[in-house]
C-alpha cells in the first residue's frame, strides 16, 4: 500500500518517497522545484498501474497531476514528460492548458532496439513507431513573466527611488523618443536582453547610490529558466540515446542514464531541485546528483523505491570510500554534495 503524504509536507531534499505520484506533488510546497522531469503511465499494460479504462481516462487523469505540477514549477522552471508517441497530441493538448510547450523532441531509438524488425513487412498496415515523444514545456503567462522579472525589477526600483521613465531613456527608439519598455517589463509583457540589464544596473549603481546596498544583485541569468545547450550535446529536436539493454531487474520503461543526465544539464543549474514524481527504477534521481543538483521523487511500488535508493547508494558509497584515501577532497565534487545530504 502507498503512502499518503500530507499536504505541503515535503521539504526535505534527496529523498526517494513510497507514495503515489499525486500525493507526493500534494506535498510540495508552491514553486518549491526547478526542474521536472518524468516517465507517467502510457497505458500500455507493461506493469501494475499502467492500465486505465481508455485513453482518454488516462488522459484525464495525467490533466489533474499537470495542475499540480505546474503549481510546484518555480516561475523559471521546466517540464519534461514522456509520452508514447500514439497519445503524443492528446497528452500534448492536456499539457497546453498548464504550461507553454515548448519542444516536441523525437527520442529516436537505434536498429534492433525496438520489435520492428520482428514483423512481417508485408503485412504491416501502418509505420511501426520506433520512437519515443518528449514534450518539453515551461510555466506560461505574463504572471509568469512579471514573477520572475517584473516585481523584481519593480521593487528594486522603487527601493533606488528610480523611474520607469528614467530608466526608458537609457534605451530610447530610433528617433530619440521614449518608449514603452520598462513597462513592458514590469508588466511581464516580455524581458530586458542581458545588455539592457547590465544598463540598467550600472545606471542604477552609478546615480542611486543611497547607502541601501547594490541594485539589481540577482544576476541575470539566474531571472531566466535555464538552457544550457552546447554544440557538443544534443539541441535539436531529434535525439539518438541508446535503449537500456535487458538485465535481471530491468524496470520496463527504464530510460537510459545518459539522456537524463543531458535534460538535468540543460534545464537546470548546480544545487537546482530535480522532481520526478514517477520515477521507477531512479534514473531521473541519479543523474540529477551525479550532475550536483538535488532530487525529489517517488513512485507507488516498494519495489522501484528500494530500487532507486539503492541506485544512488551505490554511486554514493565508493566516492565516500575514495575520500578516505586524500586529505583534500576538493578533486572530488560529488562527495562534498554527498557529504552535504
């Protein structure tokens, strides 16, 4: 039986929670985690749980854990959601309602990784689906935008004793004039580019200084949801990850260690809290601390729970184990983390 959490009960970091995934997003403070990144149920029978009345019940039912998730996603966080590509537009759509989607990435999965080759050509009727969707989504609305940049950039205004109009006529229009900029930002209609910030907090710095300490001290990337795309990973919408190969205690949607590993570099920064409410075999958990951030999850199964514990132990107790070997263990940045939790 899962547990059941009560509700905005979860506060502590790096725990692997027995609940059900809607209960443990209950128990979670409001924009309490910075990245969300997760495998729901495709109803498809592979496992326990993984069986609803129809599709569109699962639907439904996948809506009811986005209004939660959504409410949990700090105003510059991201949601990754898998979603098997048969039900990609009905999950899609469900999404749209609670956040902006963004990306719809195409997991494609290697030759021979799939049944496809089982099949009889000749008879097949339609594509078979050798691939897997990832929609890929941030928190939406001008709200959004005024949380994350509008009542910052307000108060600290207000705090320098400063105007809009002031600050308009650091970034005039191409005839001299003044525009409607600064109000735009406060009003979360859009955001300041990076040199406009620094404008603004030189200005700022230079002309208000009052004694009341640094204007605009955020630094601005930290305003913004992260991205951290290199040339060297993937940043289109195509991804080539291998499947994970069978082996004795294979969860049946497992997803490969590397691929997650790249969602928690891109979408969020070292220390950043990393949710996945349904997360198996731990995958999702154990590439958000071998990349230094901290994780939250759960699943309903004692079995998948024991499993990512044990996942993570394993990382764990080798690097506590090396540490013993050097009196500076500065060349060893997860066990100052690992120390930490």
């Amino acid at each position: 039986m899962t547990h059941l959490l009560p509700e905005h009960s979860v506060t502590a970091l790096d725990v692997v929670h027995h609940a059900d995934a809607l209960s443990l997003l209950r128990g979670l403070r409001s924009a309490s985690v910075d990245l969300i990144a997760t495998d729901p149920p495709y109803n498809m029978r592979k496992f326990p749980g993984d069986t609803f009345e129809s599709d569109a019940a699962l639907v439904r039912w996948l809506g009811v854990h986005f209004a939660e998730m959504r409410r949990v996603l700090k105003p510059n966080g991201s949601v990754y959601v898998f979603c098997d590509t048969a039900l990609q537009a009905d999950v899609e759509r469900e999404m749209r309602r609670h956040f902006r989607v963004l990306t719809n990435i195409r997991w494609r999965k290697p030759p021979y990784a799939t049944k496809a080759e089982m099949f009889n050509k000749d008879m097949m009727r339609a594509y078979f689906p050798a691939s897997e969707t990832i929609i890929f989504a941030e928190q939406y609305g001008e709200d959004t935008k005024r949380g994350i940049f509008g009542e910052y950039l307000a108060a600290e205004l207000e705090r320098a004793g400063a105007t809009s109009a002031e600050i308009a006529a650091l970034f005039p229009s191409k005839t001299g004039g003044l525009t409607g900029c600064v109000s735009n930002w406060v009003l979360g209609y859009n955001i300041p580019t990076p040199e406009q910030y620094q404008a603004m907090r030189a200005y700022l710095n230079t002309h208000h200084r009052n004694g009341s300490g640094e204007y605009l001290r955020r630094e601005y990337e930290d305003l913004r949801r992260p991205f951290n795309a290199t040339p060297d990973a993937p940043y289109t919408d195509v991804w080539d990850f291998p499947t994970v190969g069978a082996y004795p205690g294979k969860h049946p949607a497992e997803k490969p260690l590397a691929m997650m590993r790249h969602i928690v570099r891109v979408s969020s920064r070292p220390g950043a809290v990393v949710l996945d409410p349904f997360c198996g075999s731990g995958t999702t958990l154990l590439a958000a601390y071998l990349e230094g951030r901290q994780y939250i999850g759960g699943d309903f199964a004692q079995r998948w729970v024991r499993r990512s514990r044990q996942r993570i132990a394993e990382h764990t107790r080798p690097m506590q184990a090396a540490a013993v070997q050097h009196d500076d263990v500065s060349d060893l940045p997860l066990f100052a983390a690992a120390k930490a939790r």
